[in-house]
C-alpha cells in the first residue's frame, strides 16, 4: 500500500505541472463513457426483451449514485489523495462494465443495473471529483482553465464512447453475446487507459511554494489566502445558494439534451421546412460538440471576468435564450440550433466551472470534498429536467397539442428557474470568517487543535512554524 499513500503521491523537486491535466483527462474521458449508454439501450431491449424505461436503469442509478457517491466519499478522497480515488474508481467502473458483461450474458437484466448502475456509478462519483482539487493545487493561477480542461473530457468521453460502442456492436453483433463482448472490452481497455492517470498524477511539492508565490505574483485576486473545511461549508448559505445555481442550470440545460431530436422534429412539424429524424441526429451531435467546448472555453474566460460574472452569463443569457425558442423558435431552424447549442454550452460550463467557484468561496483545503456534496444537485437535476419536459410534452400530446405548444409550459418553468438561480448568484458573498480554518490547518489538511489538547498544540506550533519557514524560503527564491 506504499504505492497509495499520501507522501508517496507528492511529486519530485521540478516536476511539471502541465502533466497533471492528462492525467485528469485519463479519468474522465473514460468515466464519460456513461453519456453514450443510449447506444446500449435499443440492442438490450431486443435482445432481453425490457422496456426502454427499464434500458434506462442504469445509466440513471448511475448518475445518482454519481451524486451520493461523491458526496459521501469526498472527505475520504481529500485524505487519501488522488492516486488512491483514481485507483478506486478505476476497480469500481471498470468492474460495472465487466459485471454487465457477465449480467447480459447470463440474461440477466437486474445484473447490468446493479454492475453498471451502483457498483459503476460510484465510480463515476470517486473519478468525478479526484482530479479537480489536485488540478486547482497546480493551477492557483488559473483554475476554472484546470477545472475546464478535466470536465471537457467527461462532456466529449461520448464523441468517442459512442462511435467506438457502435462499431464493436456492428463487428460482434447485437445479440447478448454481442454486446456482452463490447461490455468486456470496454472494461477492460478503459482500466488500461485509466492506470495512466492513476500512475501520472501528483500533489504539489513544498518546493512548489515558490513558484506558486511567483505565479500569483501578478493576480492577487487569484490567491484566496483562507480555507473552509467540507463539514463548515454545507453550514454557509453560500453553499447552498451555490447548490440553487448549479441545481437549475443543469436542469434547464438537460432539459434540452435528453429530448433534443424528437423536440427539433417537433418544433418544425407544422411549418413549411419541416426536419427530418436523419437531421435531428446530426442536431444531437451539434449538441454534444457544444456541451464539451462550453466546458472549456467559457471556465477559462471565468478566470478573466469571475466566477459571478460568468454565471450571470450562464443563467442570464440562458433564461433569454430560452424566451427566443419560445417565442421566434419555430420561425427558423438555424435560430433555434444556434441557440440551443448555446444554452448546452453553458449547461457544459455550469459543470466546469463550480469547482473554480468553489474554490473562490471555500479555499482549496477540503474543495473536492465540498465539490463531491454540491455534485446531489446534479443528481436532483438529471431527475427533474426530464420529468420536467417529458411529463408536459406527454400530456400535450394526449391534449392534442402539436409544435412548439408541446414545449411551451416546460420552457416557461426553464425560464422560472433560470431567474432563481440568477437571484441566488446574485445573494452570493464572501463566506464569514468565522467558518475559516486556521492557516496551519488548512495548509496542512490537519485540523485545528483543541485548546486542552497540549500535544496537539505543540505539534500544531511547529507545523506553522515550518509553513513560516517554507513561506520565507520560497520568497528567498522568488527575489533571486
């Protein structure tokens, strides 16, 4: 367990900070597999005879088990360090897929539910969360750009999980054997490919310190200079205004994405250029395009104009751009794909970005742990959207509604919720320093002593001590 422990992860005098970011992306161009479980869903339902209700179990259980996942074990990730979350949620995805293998197969369905649904979503929760506090670490300078570049891969882990699905699926067959063997070899070449990660990635050095103190030189905005425990966090009311936004920008956003083909066929129905279901495929593809370059280019420029300016951005112009597809919408079809892409690319930003805010609000000391507890509103959110859309467009259908009618209750409620989420960005202020950690805890990751503990105390004096003498160091190193 050497190999595991926290100052075996720490990296050598000199290392280069720029190789933390592929191993992220290692993590999470692999767990984003789970976007592209729709390619799964049709050849399961032909081959074991369920629903498209029950084909959709376990990429939801997954994506709650995301959330509760990375909730429950972010603490232990924070402690244990990035190696050991990369390794877990390597054995944890990695055996969903082997056990769906084994569950189709076998023709049992409730088997793949539980192997890629639990044992699989709490590896996408521990992958999720495990590089972006370490890329933040390295990257104080620009650290919606680190985020960004990390949960770009999670967004486009489908632009290759899809197509490459696809073609095992064409060479082995859709039966269960088929697909059993797509589920194998997707186990096991993404444990090859996550072991890359997990042998790449490294937490700062204290010879780090220096060069930090010469990157935030000329961003003194950039350095945060407190930290606020996982435990005090959720005990702030920015925590949870926090929680609002990213709770109702997803919801809005994958409000479009689950349903985006049959919405596009729907909306043009009725006009004189109606689309095709051929083209409404390429429209999901634009889509996707624009949730995974959202993700990057819009958390980077957060690091330029700031974490609420850019949310404003986000919930402001989407809350507009939404009022468009209700109102002129139907009117032009590149109009609405431009302005649906859009709305995605801040759905994709809202993601990348919040660690970066996070990190703003609460220091680095606990953030991925803090990030693994905000990450339920996801969970929340990938529920409500699309009972939101669906359930609305169901009804209108039974009603008789045709076109943009279909949609136009559940873009009015968008809207809603793009305006509550504004107003709570809006609430958002510097967390009181009475939830700050002491510095020598929060550099350290120790907690603060009690004041009758006398050996804590002691130990607590010289680890601030030796941050003193580090800090003095490091600014020697700078001035020569």
């Amino acid at each position: 367990m050497g190999f595991l422990a926290r100052e075996r992860q720490v990296a050598p005098p000199g290392w280069n900070r720029w190789l933390v970011p592929p191993a992220a992306l290692a993590i999470h161009l692999s767990i984003g597999q789970a976007y592209a479980w729709s390619v799964f869903k049709t050849p399961l339902e032909k081959s074991l005879g369920i629903t498209g209700t029950q084909s959709a179990l376990p990429f939801q259980l997954g994506i709650v088990m995301l959330g509760l996942s990375a909730a429950v074990l972010g603490t232990t990730v924070e402690r244990r360090g990035p190696r050991w979350a990369m390794l877990m949620s390597l054995i944890a995805f990695c055996s969903g897929l082997l056990i769906s293998a084994a569950g189709v197969w076998a023709g049992q369905y409730w088997v793949v539910v539980l192997g890629y649904g639990l044992v699989g979503g709490i590896g996408l929760g521990i992958g999720y969360i495990s590089p972006v506090s370490t890329l933040i670490k390295w990257f104080p300078d620009r650290p919606g750009m680190a985020t960004g570049i990390a949960i770009m891969g999670f967004g486009g882990g489908a632009l290759i999980a899809s197509p490459w699905s696809t073609s095992m699926l064409t060479a082995f067959g859709a039966t269960t054997s088929g697909i059993g063997k797509a589920f194998l070899v997707h186990g096991i070449a993404y444990a090859v490919f996550m072991s890359v990660g997990v042998l790449l990635i490294r937490l700062p050095s204290r010879e780090f310190t220096a060069e930090k103190v010469a990157l935030l030189k000329d961003k003194p905005k950039a350095n945060v200079g407190f930290n606020v425990s996982a435990n005090n966090a959720i005990k702030t009311p920015q925590f949870w205004l926090l929680w609002v936004v990213l709770c109702f920008n997803v919801t809005a956003g994958i409000g479009i994405l689950e349903k985006a083909a049959p919405m596009l066929v729907d909306f043009f129905k009725e006009s004189s250029t109606p689309v095709a279901a051929t083209a409404a495929t390429g429209f999901v593809a634009l889509l996707s395009a624009a949730n995974m370059a959202g993700r990057f280019v819009w958390s980077s420029t957060s690091d330029i104009v700031g974490r609420k300016n850019i949310y404003r951005l986000y919930l402001g112009v989407g809350a507009l751009l939404y009022l468009v597809l209700l109102t002129a919408g139907s009117t032009s079809t590149p109009l609405f794909v431009i302005a649906a892409m859009v709305i995605l690319s801040f759905y994709g930003a809202g993601f990348a970005t919040v660690p970066a805010y996070l990190r703003d609000l609460f220091g680095t000391y606990q953030v991925g742990a803090i990030h693994g507890r905000l990450l339920t509103a996801w969970s929340v959110a990938g529920v409500l959207g699309p009972l939101i859309v669906n359930a609305i467009a169901d009804a209108g259908k039974k009603a008789g509604h045709v076109g943009p009618d279909l949609y136009a209750t559940s873009f009015y409620i968008m809207i809603s919720l793009l305006v509550v989420g504004f107003v709570a960005n809006e609430l958002i202020r510097p967390v009181d320093p009475k939830f700050h950690e002491p510095e020598a805890a929060g550099e350290t990751g120790k907690p603060s002593p009690k004041p009758d503990d006398e050996a804590t105390v002691a130990k607590w004096n010289e680890a601030e001590a030796a941050e003193s003498a580090d800090k003095e160091d490091a600014e020697g190193v700078v001035k020569k």
